[in-house]
C-alpha cells in the first residue's frame, strides 16, 4: 500500500496510508487526510494511486506542492521521492511502479498512462489531465479536456495466454520420457 510518512520537525512522524483512487489532502476536514499545519491550503492536494503509477496534482494551493523540491502542478511520483505541501516535507513509499505496456499512453502527456477514457470523444487520458468539479451532493464529476464530455476510468484486463492442451500433453510427455530414461539409468 502506498504511504506518505511525514518528515517535518515540530510535526509527528505521522504515516498516512494511501486508498487505491484519488486522495485529497489539506487543512479542512472535508479532504480524506486532515493536515493541521498554516503553509497547507484547505485544499492543497490530490493524490492518485492507480496500478501503473501514483500522481499528485496541486489544486490551486496557497504556498504550493513540491516534489524533490521542484514545484509541480502534476508529476509522478516514485518511492524514495520527498513530497512538499508548503513546509510540511513527506517521503514517499511503496508507491506503485508504472506498467507501460498494460495502458493506453495519455493524448495530452505521451510519456503518462492513461487512466480515464472519454466516453463522448474516445480519447484516453491520465489522472491529471481530467477535469475534476465537486457536485453539490459530494460526487465528483470528470471532464474531459478536450470536449468536456464525461470521462471514466479505462478498464484493463491483463491478458495472460492459456497454453493448450496440447502444449500441456507434449510437456507431460516430456517429463515422463525424462523420468523414464532416469529409472532406465538406474536399472
């Protein structure tokens, strides 16, 4: 499971257990990890953990989001990598590497996996790209940028080949023929 442990002096060394999906960090109770420090906006951050990757994207925050000290709007980030929201320092772990083969590369950003499909346009793009707006009832609504059509999350299957039977006779036959001159050896 992905993990932010914070490494901030005057703070607890506080480890922050990620959830598979989008995580909101900041000040205000409302975001799924409550930070109380005065640099982090109420809103500051969101962070998504998918299977080819873990994101952060800034959320239009007061003093900024950091990664390895660069400020970022969206950037990738890797286990051993040092978060910042404002002064609050925090090392990223177990953060998931990305699978380059499994997922369609993002239209906006090649380098990216995508993660979520337009269900109007059919172009695919990652987590940051996506246009996220809070509904009044809690619900979060996903734009695309291009055609603010609805997007959704890409659903992969791993394709793994099946053998056929008759791969699987020949490699039982070839197993017994070689335990079979075995004991012929010994005999």
């Amino acid at each position: 499971m992905a993990k932010l442990i914070i490494r901030t002096k005057g703070l607890p060394a506080e480890v922050i257990e990620l959830k598979r999906g989008i995580n909101r960090l900041g000040r205000s109770s409302a975001n799924d990890f409550q930070i109380q420090h005065d640099t982090i906006s109420r809103f500051h951050c969101e962070i998504e953990v998918r299977d080819d990757g873990m994101f952060v994207r800034d959320v239009d925050s007061s003093n900024g989001t950091l990664v390895n000290n660069q400020p970022v709007e969206s950037a990738q980030l890797h286990s051993g990598n040092f978060l910042r929201l404002g002064y609050v320092s925090m090392e990223v772990t177990n953060a998931p590497e990305p699978i380059t083969d499994a997922l369609p590369m993002c239209s906006i950003h090649p380098d990216l996996s995508a993660s979520m499909i337009c269900t109007q346009c059919r172009k695919v793009f990652c987590g940051t790209c996506v246009h996220i707006l809070k509904r009044t009832d809690g619900n979060f609504l996903r734009l695309c940028p291009e055609c603010s059509g609805h997007c959704e999350p890409i659903k992969t299957l791993v394709h793994t080949p099946k053998k056929s039977v008759g791969s699987f006779i020949k490699k039982l036959f070839k197993k017994e023929s070689a335990e079979t001159q075995r004991f012929h050896k010994y005999k």
